[in-house]
C-alpha cells in the first residue's frame, strides 16, 4: 500500500490538525508501579514518545480520584505529582509532533475494597458484577458495591471536573471521557446494573444523565472541541455488562445527544465478542451511529490495515484506533506506509511491569513523512 491509503491521510479534529487518521487506542499496561500512581519519565514518557506518529494517542485509563481506581499500577490525574509525571509524557509526545488526549477514567464497581483501605467501591446501585479484580495480592471476585448517593455523584462530577483542569495543566491537547467497558458510566446506562429509584434511574434519559452532567462540568475547564467520548453500545458477556431491549436505543439518545454538542470526536468499539446470536445487540455499530453522529467518530475493535482503510473509504468512520498492534509496533504508521509486516505483541509481559515487552519492542521502518 502508498500513503495514498485513506489512514495516512491528514485530518483536522476540531482546531487540531492531524498528520494521519490512525489512532493509538488507550490501553491499560500496568506500568505506574511507584507510591504516586504517577508516570515517569523513564517508562511512560519513553513508551508514548516511540508511538508518536500516530495521528493522535489517547492515553492508558487515568483515575481521577483515589475512588475511582480498580487495578494496580494505573496513574491517576488527581495529584501534583501525577501531573508532573504527566507533563513529562506530554513534553516527549510533542517534541515527536504527536499529539495526546488523556483517558479519565472510573472504574465503578469493576474494583475491590482492597484498593479503597477495606471501604466498598462505589456504583450506581448495590449489583455485583460477578467479575474478578486484579489486586496486589492477584485475582479476587468482585463484591457487592455501596450504590452511591446523590452526593457521592456530584463529587465524582466535581473530580470529573479536576482531573481535566489538571490534563490541561500537565499539557494535554485533550481528554476522553471513559463511559465504556462496564465502567461508571455504563454502569449507569445498563438498566441491569443500575436499578436507582431517583433522577439517574429508570428512564434512559435519567440513566444518561450523569455523561452530560459531566460534559457540561468539564467544558468549563477546557474547550468542548478538546473533548472526546468513548461508547461501546454492543458490550456483553464481560465486565459485568449484560445486554437487555434498552441498551440500544439508550445509546442511541445519548448519540444524538451528543450532536448537542461541539466535541473533539465520538470513540465508539465494535463489539468485543460475537453477539449475531444475542437479542438486542447492534453488531455493527460504526454503520449504525454513522448517520446519527454528525462530528467525528473513531472506531476501533479488531481492525487491521486493510479493514481501517475501509471503514474510512466507506465513510463509516474518520479515523481508526489500533490497540494491540501498538504495543509490539512503536512504528505503526509507517509500517503502514512502508508495507512492513506487524510484530506479534508477547502476552506475558501485557501488564508484568518495567521495561521489558513495553519499550523493547524494535522500531522496523523508517521514520518518515508518510503523507503528502
């Protein structure tokens, strides 16, 4: 293939101007293994720094509060020192001329009091996912969580609200709302999760509210086209989601909701696991909220080269996020551009910690503009 293919295209998203529509997807690596829950220069900033040719990177999942973690070693985006370690990755992406949003991140119910000093974690209602965490001490179920009350939820508003002022000052060029993968927010949105009696409950329009009170929150720190949302309508079987005859068209109104306002782009995922056979499911989702999202959507989920040109030639979609192939390929884009065949990532060291199978995955192509 040339760079005449549609993912090395440039774009422009919002007042950014993109190199190439591939998108460096957030992934979770465990790497943050330090008291602070902080990045460093050493891991973090030299991890992203490889991948900063992608069109634009979204980092791994950030708590934005100590209640909102779920698994060790995750940086946060709620202390001084994290912003610093932040600073320090953003400072590498730019000098590369990448550009970088920060996943905010609240896990929910998908935790263990273990990481909350024995204290439940917080969800929408008291349901057990009847999933297992991933602690200090390894695997261990999930329990019953503490439903949160009203003012639980106008704190994590609020920490919503923190986190992206402190993006902003750790140099940031924007941030991703996480309202995916069974976390807080689809935890809201799932009527067989959340079963609140009060004004985020019961009708879709209750159950969605907390994303745009959220939004409207954070867009009094940083420009609504510096803001993303992530979506992944057709999850089911994992994380504790369980799809009934509402998830769909509850996705549906927060979508068209959403053209209310002027975000960055709409990051939607393709259904993780096969639901052809699961009622209710929508099992193409980019074709579905396409003609119901009038900003930019990126798409993601099992995409490879030839399927990422597609979907934007198709115009399904205007970029392509690409998690996996990113770990063992720093140099994705111009492997693209070059026709160099992939590296297999090594599943062992996924989330083992320190530099191995994080920075030592080797650089094939050469760095070069790839458009024009």
């Amino acid at each position: 293939m040339s760079s005449k293919q549609e993912l090395l295209q440039s774009y422009k998203l919002g007042d950014l101007n993109l190199s190439n529509r591939v998108v460096m997807a957030p992934m979770t690596r465990g790497r943050a293994n330090n008291p602070e829950d902080k990045p460093t220069a050493s891991l973090h900033a030299e991890y992203y720094k490889q991948r900063a040719s992608a069109g634009l990177i979204i980092s791994e999942g950030s708590q934005i509060s100590k209640d909102a973690v779920g698994y060790i070693n995750t940086p946060g985006i709620y202390t001084e020192e994290q912003i610093k370690g932040w600073k320090e990755v953003t400072q590498e992406v730019h000098k590369a001329n990448g550009k970088i949003f920060i996943q905010l991140w609240h896990v929910g119910r998908m935790s263990h009091p273990d990481f909350h000093k024995g204290k439940l974690p917080m969800a929408p209602s008291a349901i057990n996912p009847n999933e297992k965490s991933y602690t200090t001490e390894g695997f261990k179920d999930t329990v019953v969580p503490r439903e949160m009350s009203l003012e639980d939820i106008k704190t994590t508003i609020s920490d919503f609200k923190t986190a992206a002022k402190n993006s902003v000052e750790a140099g940031f060029d924007g941030v991703e709302i996480h309202s995916s993968n069974g976390y807080l927010f689809h935890q809201f949105f799932n009527a067989t999760s959340n079963q609140r009696k009060d004004e985020y409950g019961g009708s879709i329009e209750n159950r969605a509210r907390i994303l745009f009170e959220v939004l409207d929150a954070v867009k009094e720190v940083i420009p609504e086209n510096r803001v993303g949302v992530r979506l992944n309508p057709s999850m089911h079987g994992i994380f504790g989601c369980v799809l009934d005859e509402q998830t769909i068209p509850t996705f549906d109104y927060i979508i068209e909701k959403l053209n209310n306002y002027n975000l960055s782009y709409l990051h939607l995922s393709e259904p993780f696991t096969d639901v052809s056979e699961v009622p209710f499911a929508e099992t193409e989702i980019a074709k579905r909220y396409r003609p119901m999202y009038n900003g930019t959507i990126i798409i993601n989920g099992g995409f490879d080269q030839e399927k990422g040109n597609r979907v934007i030639a198709d115009g399904d979609a205007d970029m392509v996020a690409f998690g996996k192939p990113y770990i063992s390929n720093p140099d994705l884009v111009e492997r693209f551009a070059q026709n160099i065949p992939l590296d297999k990532w090594d599943e062992d060291t996924l989330y083992s910690g320190g530099a191995k199978g994080y920075l030592d995955y080797e650089v094939k192509a050469e760095r070069e503009a790839v458009l024009q």
